[in-house]
C-alpha cells in the first residue's frame, strides 16, 4: 500500500495520531478487514507494535475487533469514525474539565499557589515579561489578565478584532464590571460590528479611532498585552503579542492612550 507522505501527515495532524497508528488505520481502511499480521506487513509496522496500536485505535473509536480466530480487525467508516472521535474527544475533555474544577477546593491549589507565590518575590520585575504565540493563547493570555484586573482595562484593537473579543472575553469583562473596574475599548467601527459595539457598550465605554490600527491592552496601569502583527494579514496560528507586566512601561502607554482618548468619538 501506497500513501503519501503528505498525505498522512494530514491525518496525523486532524486526528491526533502518531505514525505508526495511522499507518495501520489506512492500511486497515484498504483492506476493510485484516489480521494484525498482514496489517504489518501492509503498513511497513513492525509486527510486535501492530497489536498494541491495534488496540488503541479501537479505544479510540477508529476500527473494530472481530470475534472469532485468527482475530480480525474491521475498518469503520470515515464519517462515522469522526463522529465516535468527536463524542469521545467532548467526553475526555468534560472529564478532565471536572477534574480541574475540583482542583480548586482541594490543598494542592494551595500548594501550588504557595510555590508560585514564594517564586515570584525573587524575580525582577524586568524578567516577568514573554511573548504568546497564537490567537488563542493570546485571548487566554488576555482573559487571565482581565479576570485579575482590579481598577482599569484599556482595550484597543481593529473591527474584525472587536468581534472576536466579545466572543472570547465578555463573560469576564461582565464580572470585571462588576467588580466596578473601569473599562474603556478603542476600536474602528464597520457594518459589521455595530451589534458587537451596542452589546459591549453594557460594561465598557467605546470610543471611535478611525485612523489608528493598534491592537494592545493595559490593565490596571501594571500589565501591557501588545499584539505586534495586522490581524487582517496574518494566520491565527501565527499571531504573536508581548506581555509586560511593568507599572513604569504600562503607565506610559496609558497616559499616551489618555491624550488620544478624549480626541476620539464615542460610540
């Protein structure tokens, strides 16, 4: 059997498989039904790991065990191996979501914390600074620092940007407003996003800039999350912002906001 590179390389990506499982996986789609042995043969997989991944891809709901002797594997069909993946991947990840929520009332949280917070007294406030790769490490990255803000958030991002935050971060900006922080937002204003600006307008107050495409935020006049490529041009995946988390650098940039702020109309 024949497959490309690239084309498994796909599969190993979609489907979170290793090499050898999805070698065996399309040797077995080939044949609809296979023992191990000749799936080895098949796949080029050495015989003694054949059986073991065998046995994972039928956990994971790609094939199924035939009874009987010799024992027989049976290919499932693509779209219903998506649908056995996906309601066991929703599975897992409630699984392991419980687990992380009974973390919190448990003492190794508090250990935990009791690390981190002896650590953090012996690092210069310099060294507490990174870059965050990725669209949705960096709305993670975001939504950690509004969920810890205490007294202010400055937001200021793009049309489209506008759109994916109120996806990302409303919930925790509805508790920052709670809380009775002061948030402000900065963005350009489309047909797109008129319905976006009315619903955030809830718990922030939203000015136009026009002229000005920056995308950062601030908060608390400490921390400064600054996205450093046009979100227009490049890939989720490859988006990158710095964090600095500096009360000099951070209230700079928000009494260079400040000027800018009362020059801009509010929505």
């Amino acid at each position: 059997m024949i497959v490309k590179e690239e084309f498994l390389s796909r599969l190993r990506k979609i489907f979170d498989l290793n090499l050898y499982e999805v070698k065996v996986w399309t040797a077995l789609l080939s044949r609809g039904i296979s023992t191990a042995g000749e799936l080895s043969n098949i796949s080029d997989v050495p015989r003694s790991r054949t059986y073991d991944i065998l046995e994972t891809l039928e956990k994971k709901g790609f094939i199924v065990m035939k009874i009987g002797k010799p024992i027989k594997f049976v290919a499932l069909k693509p779209q219903e191996v998506i649908e056995r993946v996906k309601k066991n991947l929703i599975k897992s990840a409630d699984e392991k979501s419980k687990r992380l929520d009974k973390l919190k009332g448990e003492e190794i949280l508090e250990e935990l914390d009791t690390l981190f917070t002896q650590g953090v007294k012996f690092v210069e406030p310099s060294d507490l600074s990174g870059s965050v790769k990725g669209r949705q490490n960096v709305y993670n990255h975001l939504d950690m620092m509004i969920r810890e803000a205490q007294t202010s958030i400055t937001i200021v991002t793009t049309a489209p940007g506008l759109n994916r935050k109120m996806e990302a971060l409303m919930p925790s900006l509805e508790k920052a407003k709670k809380r009775g922080v002061t948030i402000r937002i900065a963005t350009q204003l489309n047909e797109f996003n008129k319905d976006i600006i009315k619903s955030l307008s809830v718990v922030a107050e939203i000015k136009e800039m026009p002229k000005m495409r920056a995308r950062f935020a601030i908060v608390d006049g400490e921390q400064l999350l600054f996205m450093v490529l046009d979100d227009e041009k490049v890939h989720p995946n490859y988006d990158v912002a710095i964090w600095l988390s500096t009360d000099f650098f951070a209230s700079a940039m928000e009494q260079l906001f400040e000027s800018s702020w009362k020059g801009f109309k509010k929505l």
